[in-house]
C-alpha cells in the first residue's frame, strides 16, 4: 500500500482543497492529511485561522476524499517557524516529525506550500526518510480557489 501525505491550513474547505486531495489520492492507495493545529498557523502565517483546527479538521475528515485526517503536532510556546530554527528560549518548531510519524512513501505539496516544503527535500533523507517521492500538485483555479481570497468575504 502507498501512503500519500499532504498538509496545510485548509481554512475553509474549498473546492481548491478538494480537488488537491483528488490530486494527491492518484499518487497512491491511501491518503493521510495533517491538518495545520492554530498555534503552528498563528506562528506561520502570523494571524490565526478564520475557522479553529478542529472545524478545519471536521470538514477535511467529512469532505470524503480522505482516507484518514488528523491534527499536526502542537508549537511550543516561544517556538519559531522558520525551518525548525530556535527562538529565544530555544524551543524548535519541527515540521518534519510528523512526517516521522506517519512514514509516508509519497508527499504532496500544493502549487503555493512554502513553509516546511523549502527544505524538505534536504531534511528527509537526514532523518533516514531518503526514499519519500515528493510532488507538487498544480493549482486548481488559483485567482478563484485561494482561501487568502475567499476568507476576505
């Protein structure tokens, strides 16, 4: 079985999202999403979503598209997200963990993910994950299908 693995924010379930999740299932025979927790938002994207993670995680798991959806690992309070680079008090935000945890054989990126996707392709094979495939998915209506855009309403 191959177990393909996406993430991301999916503040407002769209039909970008939904078509990002059609894309990806074709990459394999089981698909996991991780859905970023509101403290790794925050941190990310410097503002918190416009719905909590687990109204987020609801309408991932409910949209019928995933075969399993869960919470991303929780930010440490002072952590930075750039990387994994330490802040003041040294506390590190590590995005590549949960991928430790999940082992997937395939990564699905969305045409615009930069956080966690700039490096992952150096930081697999150092965590012995050298044999993940990673792809990027092409957008779905981008000008239209953004949620950036659409929370603006």
């Amino acid at each position: 079985m191959k177990k393909v693995l996406v993430f991301g924010t999916f503040d407002g379930l769209h039909e970008g999202h939904k078509d990002f999740f059609q894309q990806a299932k074709k990459y394999g025979d089981y698909l996991v999403v991780v859905v970023g927790r509101d403290s790794t938002v925050e941190k990310t994207k410097k503002q918190l979503p416009k719905f909590n993670e687990q109204e987020r995680l609801k309408a991932v798991q409910d949209s019928g598209l995933v075969d399993e959806a869960r919470l991303g690992n929780e930010a440490p309070p002072g952590a930075t997200a750039v990387g994994g680079v330490p802040s003041e008090g040294g506390k590190k935000l590590d995005p590549y963990k949960i991928v430790e945890e999940i082992k997937p054989d395939i990564i699905c990126l969305g045409y615009d993910q930069t956080f966690f996707a700039d490096k992952l392709a150096e930081e697999l094979p150092k965590r012995g994950l050298g044999h993940i495939k990673i792809y990027r998915l092409n957008p779905y209506h981008p000008e239209k299908y953004h949620s950036s855009l659409l929370n603006k309403e």
